[in-house]
C-alpha cells in the first residue's frame, strides 16, 4: 500500500492521511539532523498500515530518536511529557508559572483571592510592575480532549466577580473576603496596586472553534498547546527551554513521580537536586548521564522553525 493512501487513527477517532512532511516538520522541532530524521522516517514508513494509531507512529518515531540522541527525543516527546505532569494539575500549573517568570513576572500558584460575591482559588497568579494576570490552568493527561465554550465561560464569570471586587471603593463590597467558602484570608486586588489587569486560560491541548471565539469577544487571553499561532504554549516552552522533567529519557516514570512529588518541574531545577537523585538510589553514573540531558535541553533552546 502507498504511503500516501495510508489513513492514520488519531487519538479523537477521526481518520486523516499519513503526511510524511508533518513527521519530518515534528522530528526538525526537536533539533534531530537531517540524517537522523531521514532514518527515523524509514523506520516509520515501515510500520505503516491503513487504519494505525497515531500514537504506535509517535512511540516508533521516539525510540528511533533516542538511539541517536536522548535530549532531541525529548524534545520530541514535549506534549506527551506535558500530559504527564498529572494526574493532578498542579504540578501543571508550577509549570505555567515557570513560563511567566522567565518574561519577568513574579508568579504565585493557588492563590485565594477575593470577589464581590463569592471567594475564588486562582491557579497561577502573575505580576509584573502594576500588571496583574489571573490565570486558570486547565490540564488534561490524555489526547484527543479540547477545551469546550463552556470553559471560557465559566472562567470568565469568576473574573468579572474579581473585577468587580477590585473596582468596588467599598470595603463592605468585597463579600469573597467573608463568604461560605470559610476563607477569610482571601487576597483584595485593589485597583491603586494593579493598573493592568488581565484574566488567561491556558490549556496544554486545544480550544474549539467557540471557546475560542468566545474568549477573544471577550477579552480573555487564550493560550493553548498550539493557539495562537506564534504564542502557542508549545512556541514559549521553545524559546523559553523550560521543559518539564518528564521529558527525561534517562529517568523512568517513577523517578519522574518522585521528583515532582519534592516539586522539581522543570529540567533546569533537576542540577540543583541530585541528592533527591541519590535518594533514589541512582548511580553516579546514571547521575552524570541525567545531567548532561538536562544540560542539553537547558542549554540548547529549541526555537520553533516556521
């Protein structure tokens, strides 16, 4: 069967044509040369039949990349790595804002912050000068899931209730700071510390088509795996090189779990933690080979190509 008749299951359900130059575009993200993407791409083609999951494609393409460099395939592996970071979303929301740091802001993660009506837990909340973004992380450990219009709605209603929190000259106003939710110690946004003030979604899969509309009609800043286009959560990872250590291809899921159970997120912390590494019980040897991973995904940004 040519490749090009080949139709690939993604991990929605739907059925799309097998692009060979979507594949070589993904394996150039991740820095691989032009001989190791030839051959990466070989071994693929191989594999191929009608009907195979987009999944058995990415596992046959990672491990063909790792045999010839473990810090490209984990640059390949970056979306895969993301979902990891659960089951729960903080380790997530750490991530996000590690991400806002690296352009200068001051960032805080599960913040009780109070509203006009209602007390509400916000997921990342970042500063910069008098500029104040409320941000609300929503993470998804499994393909295929988007962010529906509901999100953006329910979202932006708990930020309108901030708003109209921080623009009320009444103290007596800001019933989040007593209400049902027993969190008395709720934060006040006032309007003489912030002058900018922004409410964000960000996503590590997709917005629909609504959500996305509805959020720009709206004002919502939308930052999802790959919206907006040169914005994109996947872009600022790039050009940031904040990957998280669950793109370790020298640590196995468990020593993965335990790191970030001591809140180590990104490869970058991981120079600083060895002992957590010798906890573990890892050689020096393994040691030496997990530093010169994260040293190479440190140091060696991968700047999205267009």
């Amino acid at each position: 069967m040519s490749k090009r008749t080949v139709r690939i299951t993604k991990a929605s359900g739907e059925k799309v044509p097998f692009s060979e130059n979507k594949l070589r575009h993904s394996l150039l993200r991740s820095g691989a040369t032009e001989s190791q993407i030839d051959f990466v791409v070989e071994e693929v083609n191989d594999l191929l039949y009608d009907g195979i999951p987009t999944g058995k494609i990415y596992r046959k393409a990672y491990d063909m990349l790792r045999k010839r460099s473990r810090s490209k395939a984990a640059r390949y592996k970056l979306k895969k790595a993301i979902m990891e970071l659960g089951p729960s979303g903080y380790p997530f929301e750490q991530f996000v804002g590690a991400i806002l740091e690296q352009q200068g802001f001051r960032s805080e993660v599960g913040v009780m912050v109070a509203g006009k009506c209602v007390t509400h837990e916000i997921d990342v909340l970042a500063q910069k000068n008098s500029k104040l973004i409320l941000v609300e992380c929503k993470f998804h450990n499994r393909p295929g899931v988007k962010c529906d219009v509901k999100v953006p709605l329910y979202i932006h209603s708990r930020f309108r209730d901030v708003v109209m929190s921080r623009n009320s000259d009444n103290p007596a106003d800001h019933i989040g700071r007593n209400s049902g939710s027993g969190k008395s110690d709720a934060r006040i946004l006032s309007r003489e510390d912030y002058s900018e003030f922004e409410g964000w979604i960000v996503t590590n899969t997709r917005f629909t088509d609504d959500a996305i509309s509805y959020g720009v009609c709206t004002g919502l800043v939308m930052l999802g795996w790959d919206y907006p286009n040169k914005s994109s959560l996947k872009h600022r990872i790039g050009l940031s090189g904040l990957h998280p250590v669950t793109c370790l291809s020298s640590l196995n899921r468990k020593e993965k779990e335990f790191l970030l159970d001591k809140g180590v997120v990104l490869c970058r912390m991981v120079p600083d933690d060895l002992g957590l590494l010798r906890e573990l019980g890892l050689s020096d040897a393994r040691i030496a080979k997990v530093e010169r991973e994260c040293d190479e995904l440190v140091h060696e940004l991968d700047v999205p190509r267009e």
